[in-house]
C-alpha cells in the first residue's frame, strides 16, 4: 500500500509540474493507471493462473475442484468478482503469464517461495509450508544424503523450486546431473519413480501425499533441505494493491480457521481414501446393510435398476454410513454434491432413505444419457465411471481410445485409456483435461467387485434376478463366492 501510495504522489507531482501540457492535451489527475486491485474490481472478474493437477487445480464429476482453486476463489468471493482460472502448460509458462501485459493477475499453484522467484513475483504471506522430498523406488535403495544423488538418473519440473535447488547444489558438487522437464507434471514424476523410468525425482511433501496411494512403490529418501513455504505469486513490480489484499484475506483465512479446514477437507484423508478390506466389507454387510436393504430396494425397483448395484455404490462412496462427508463436500451415503442432490430433489443428504433415492435417480439418468453406441453390460460400468469422473471426462477417454484403433464403446479398452488423463502427454491434448482417470478404473471396479459379492450372498428375488440377468450378465448364484469374503461371516 505504501508504495503504490507514493507512487502515486509521485504522479502527482509530476502533474502538477506538467499542468500546462496535460491541460492541452485534455488529461488530469484522474487519467492515473488504476492499480491492479482496481482494476480487478473495474472488470469484476480476478484472473488466475495455476497447475492443472490434483494439489492445485482439476475438474471432477462435481465440476472445478482442488485446494489452490478453494482458497483463491474464496478471495474472489471476499473481493466480490468472478473467478477465472487458466492452467499454465508448465512452471516457466505459469511466471511468463503472469509477467505479460494483460495476463492473469495472480499464480496460485503450490508455489514455493523461493529466492530465484523474487524477480519473477510479489509473493504474497505463505499460506502453507512444505519440504522438498527425494523420491525413490522401494527396492531401489533408499538414498539417505545429497552424495547418494549423484550418478542417479533424476528427473524434476522445469523452472520449479527443485530445479533451482539442485542448480544450487550442483556448485557444490559439480558431478550432479540431473534433468528438468516441461512436458511433465508432478503425477507423470512418481509415475516414472514408480515404474521404475528414472531413479529419483524431487518433489513437494503436499504433492507426494495427495498421489502416494496411486503409486504403491514409491517412498520417501530424505527431506533435502528443511520445510519451505508457499504463496501466492502476483507480477512483479511497484503495484503491490492485489498482494496487499490477498495477505489480508490469507490473515484472515489464518485466523478464522478457513485454511486449517481446507486443508484437512484436501490432506487430511488422502492415505486412507479409496482402500476397503474385505474383512471390513463383510463384517458391514452383516451389521450396516439390512438397516438400509429396502431403501435400495425401493429405490431401484421404479428405476429398472439392479439394488445390489446401488448398494455396491452406496458401500464405495460412504460404507453405508449416512453421515460420511468427504474432502470435497459431497455427503451422505451415496455421497451426493449439494448440486445434485438438489437436482434429484434430495432435502437432506443425510437421510439415507433420501440420498439412496438421489443416487439411484442420478445414475438412473447418466446410464439414459449415454450414447446409444454403448451397451449392456458396459453401458453399467460406463455410468458408473461417468458418475466418479463426470461425462466429459469419459468423453475424452472414449476419444484417446478411438485414436488408439481401440474400441470406445468396450469398457475394457476405455478403461485403459482412463489413466491417462492423469498424465500430462495425454491430458494436455484432451478437451477438459487433467483427471483422476485411474482413480474411476479402481471405483469401477470395485463396485463391480462388491456387486458380484452382493448378488452371491443375497437371496434376489425373481424380479431382480430378471433385471440382472437382462441387464447386466450377472454371475448367477450358484458362482463361488470369493472365499476371502464370506471366511469372517
Ligand atoms: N511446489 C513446486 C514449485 O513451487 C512445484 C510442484 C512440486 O514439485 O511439488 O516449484
């Protein structure tokens, strides 16, 4: 504030000492540049660039999503505009944006504060600390100190915080080599890690813990360096107005526990989400199911829908607990968006009789939207992909598998192309871009998995077995049932 303020005395002086001229050419005080703050304001609309990845920025089946893009559209809120975010193709391109007349005004990206970044940016106060994590293959040997990185084929972000560290390091030990990408992001890292591609990458603690669950093999070295923090980058240079405000609106975040719940809604659950024992599954089939068995019943019947199908859902999304809320605020049972919910004239998510109906209505819908092309049994796990990741994304997936002269109307092929959208080399040439395509391969499958358990173990009725055995091939009740299932009952 106090620089654009006497910035602005400046102007003034130099006004008052050109009076003559700006009177002739019809200019006055008020013709001063208005501040980036006011600017913003002016147009209604803040511009933000960030990383299309899930610690930053991505698109579920609820819609935009992600921790970066939470808080910086709750500054928008706070400012009273509309949020407009943009993904940049890689760090390097993220700082130029920002730079460039008429960019976006601010770089929310998990973006470290780091002294090769001064000249780039005015950080705003950091809003989280992270510590910069080597990543190693299990198996590989774990590197414990800088000397175990030399000779090691490593691989990090162009222009991120780790590539300046290691240029840093490299005046130390000159025989450190190592290589910086900008055709990659940070899933595409530990994905190489994981599958063995290159030995070692750098990356952020927050990133490692939102993907370690996608990548079984990769684990921790040592931390290089201690914790650094994060903050908001807005273009360098005199007019500090919108980093001004976002400090106040961070305090603020700070102060009455906004950051701390957005933190927990995004981090705090990202080691369990998703993993379901068997045991476990047995053990609720026998104490949470029958509370809820008509509900499902009731509700797929006048939807030609298979119960067991919705039960298998309703155990995927919350366990069958009607008061479960996950890190993106869907909640109850069937883990509906407010959105949706709404839509499917849900009152209360958190009545399971209501939100089982919610669900069933909804996926009911996606399955009747689908393109003719995709039939029975596909068309089921094609809804049910498309209720994990939302159509568009499914869309895209069913197009990469067309360019690959595979089938789009199989889910078998599909499922294959799925991962891919989580990584950059394909997701950067799909239409909506980055999304958890592996993540909707393991709740297919799943579901399908608790699905066959289901129709093992309960006694259907002959109008459900009929829009089973119709609709979806079903296995039939005398198939073995999965021994690791039914041991604990
Ligand atoms: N946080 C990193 C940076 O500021 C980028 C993402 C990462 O690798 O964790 O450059």
């Amino acid at each position: 504030m106090l620089a654009q303020t006497l910035f602005r005395s400046r102007c003034c002086q130099w006004l008052t000492a050109t009076g003559f001229l700006l009177l002739l050419s019809g200019c006055g005080v008020d013709d001063v540049q208005p501040t980036t703050l006011e600017r913003v304001k002016a147009d209604g609309v803040l511009r933000v660039v960030t990383r299309n990845s899930p610690a930053t920025y991505f698109q579920d089946r609820n819609g935009e999503t992600g921790f970066e893009y939470e808080l910086v559209k709750r500054f928008a809120e706070d400012l009273g505009v509309e949020l407009k975010i943009e993904t940049a193709d890689n760090l390097d391109d993220l700082f130029n944006r920002l730079n460039a007349k008429d960019g976006p005004v601010l770089g929310a990206a998990g973006l470290v504060i780091s002294p090769g970044r001064q000249a780039r940016a005015n950080f705003s106060h950091a809003y989280m600390d992270v510590t910069p994590q080597v990543i190693y293959r299990h198996g590989a040997g774990r590197p414990s100190s800088v000397d175990d990185l030399l000779g090691k084929h490593i691989v990090v972000l162009k222009g991120s915080s780790h590539a300046e560290q290691l240029a840093a390091l490299k005046l130390q030990y000159p025989q450190l080599s190592y290589e910086e990408s900008d055709a990659e992001e940070v899933v595409d890292l530990l994905r190489m890690v994981d599958e063995g591609q290159v030995d070692l990458t750098l990356v952020d603690s927050n990133e490692l813990a939102m993907n370690q669950v996608y990548f079984p093999n990769v684990r921790v070295g040592f931390d290089l360096g201690d914790a650094t923090r994060v903050g908001w980058a807005a273009a360098p240079g005199e007019d500090h107005s919108l980093q001004d405000e976002a400090n106040a609106f961070l305090d603020t975040a700070k102060e009455n526990g906004t950051l701390q719940r957005l933190k927990e809604r995004y981090y705090g659950h990202v080691d369990v989400l998703g993993y379901v024992g068997a045991y476990t599954f047995a053990k609720h089939l026998q104490e949470r199911l029958p509370r809820y068995e008509q509900h499902f019943q009731q509700a797929a019947k006048p939807l030609q829908l298979d119960w067991r199908l919705l039960a298998a859902m309703g155990y995927q999304e919350s366990l069958w607990q009607p008061d479960a809320t996950s890190k993106t605020g869907v909640r109850g049972l069937m883990m509906l968006t407010q959105n949706t919910a709404q839509a499917m004239g849900v009152v209360n998510r958190l009545d399971a009789k209501q939100s089982i109906r919610g669900g069933a209505k909804y996926i009911a819908q996606i399955k009747q939207e689908l393109p003719e092309s995709l039939l029975e049994p596909d068309r089921t796990w094609f809804a049910l992909a498309a209720y994990n990741i939302g159509g568009a994304h499914l869309e895209d997936a069913r197009k990469l598998a067309k360019a690959e002269g595979l089938n789009p109307d199989k889910w078998l092929d599909v499922k294959k192309m799925l991962p891919r959208l989580a990584q950059k080399k394909w997701f950067s040439k799909t239409r909506y871009g980055y999304a958890r395509g592996g993540e909707t391969v393991h709740f297919v499958q799943n579901i399908r998995r608790y699905y066959d358990i289901l129709t093992w173990v309960t006694q259907p009725q002959l109008e459900d077995r009929q829009i089973a055995d119709n609709n979806l091939h079903l296995p039939g009740i005398n198939k073995t049932p999965p021994a690791e299932v039914l041991a604990p009952l």
